[in-house]
C-alpha cells in the first residue's frame, strides 16, 4: 500500500494531507525517512512525528442522511455533519460522494479508498434511486424527457428510468453523479424540487433505518459492491 494512502487508512489525514506530512520529512518508514512513492508491507513500522501507527481495519457504514446536515468532515457554518452522525465509528470513515444538505436517505460512508474512487467514478454507472416531491403534477411528456435524457448548461444527461408515484411524486433512476442533477433535470422540465429523497444507493437501501440512523454493511453486501 502506498505511504499515503497508509496514513490516510490510519486517521491520520487525508492522502493530501499525507502527502503534506511526508514532504516535511514527519514520516519515517522502518527508521527511514518516507517519500512520496513509498510503500508500506506487512510487517512494516511506520511512524508520525516519532509516534508508531496502524492502519485501520476496513469499515463501511450506511447513513439515513437526515435533512439540514452536510456530508464534510467539519462545516464553517456550523452545520451538522455526516460524520459527527458517526462517531461511534471509531475508525475513519468519509462519505462517498456528497448529498445536498436538504437531500435525505442513503449516504455510504468508507475508509476504503479504492472501492469509493471506483463507486463515484462516473464510467462504473452506479445506480441511484430517488424519490422526488416537485412543484406541479409532471405529465407524460415531462416524463418522457427525463427518461431520454435533459439539455443542461454542462451536457445532455443521459437516459434515466422515470415513474409516477404520485401527481407531484416521481422515482429517478440515475447512473450518472452530476452536481445537483436530480434538481436541475426537474426543473428544465418546469417541475422544480421541493423534496428529495434516495432510496437506493448501490444497492443499499435505508430500509429499516430512521433518519440520522447508521448501520455496518454486511459481508455480503461488501462482496457485492466490490464485485458490482
């Protein structure tokens, strides 16, 4: 593994910021000072500032994201935070990728690096699903436009499953992660958000979960995120 991510794994910062105490020579490996391409085996002793450390064990954790609360480690506003959700969690986790503050339901939390790079990657296609209250009742051309795709000042996105659950609720089906994109399909269709939910992330579900509520994934929905 490489030095970085190493320290990132054992709460000590993030990869930049590794990378940051590597430079300013903190970190030695096996009484050597660590550089950057640096890696660390098993059986390897690394230290910070003269201090020993171990990386973590791998933990994966699935948040109902409740509203009003932001996914960052600290907010300058003082909003709640995802994480301060998680803090029993004693390792080190981060959100994969971000929900808006007023958005609720499933949120992934990990310290596993590579499988978060991989789940918001835009080339995986992983899927979101969304339950979403709009201003106005939607009608079929409305719906027909979001399922073959919207023109966005950024790109037309790409198709997307669309159902009625209700006069002023639908269900998006998403493969992309574009900033804000439920919200921003909607109202170039002329039916702008008033609440939004995901339901599904992955796979995962926060079936079962109340808001603010957090659970570990099983094994085998480790397995099949790894293997998705």
């Amino acid at each position: 593994m490489r030095l970085n991510a190493y320290l990132a794994r054992a709460g000590i910062a993030s990869r930049r910021g590794s990378d940051e105490l590597i430079k300013a020579g903190r970190v030695r490996v096996n009484d050597l000072p660590g550089e950057l391409n640096t890696y660390v085996h098993a059986g390897d002793r690394v230290e910070v500032d003269g201090e020993p450390i171990t990386a973590q064990a791998l933990k994966y954790v699935l948040l109902h994201k409740p509203p009003g609360t932001v996914t960052t480690a600290s907010d300058p506003q003082g909003r709640l935070t995802v994480i301060a959700l998680v803090e029993e969690v004693l390792e080190r986790v981060v959100p994969v990728g971000r929900l808006d503050a007023d958005t609720t339901g499933a949120l992934l939390l990990t310290n596993d690096g590579p499988l978060a790079h991989r789940l918001a990657h835009p080339r995986y296609g992983v899927e979101k699903v969304y339950e979403v209250e709009v201003e106005g009742e939607p009608d079929d051309e409305a719906l027909q436009q979001l399922m073959e795709g919207v023109d966005l000042e950024d790109g037309r996105t790409a198709p997307a499953g669309a159902r009625r659950l209700g006069a002023s609720k639908l269900e998006l089906t998403l493969h992309e992660g574009r900033k804000h994109q439920v919200k921003r399909m909607t109202e170039a269709v002329g039916y702008p958000v008033l609440r939004l939910h995901r339901s599904l992330y992955a796979g995962l579900t926060v079936e079962g979960l109340e808001p603010g509520q957090w659970r570990e994934l099983e094994p085998s929905e480790i397995a099949r995120l790894r293997s998705s």
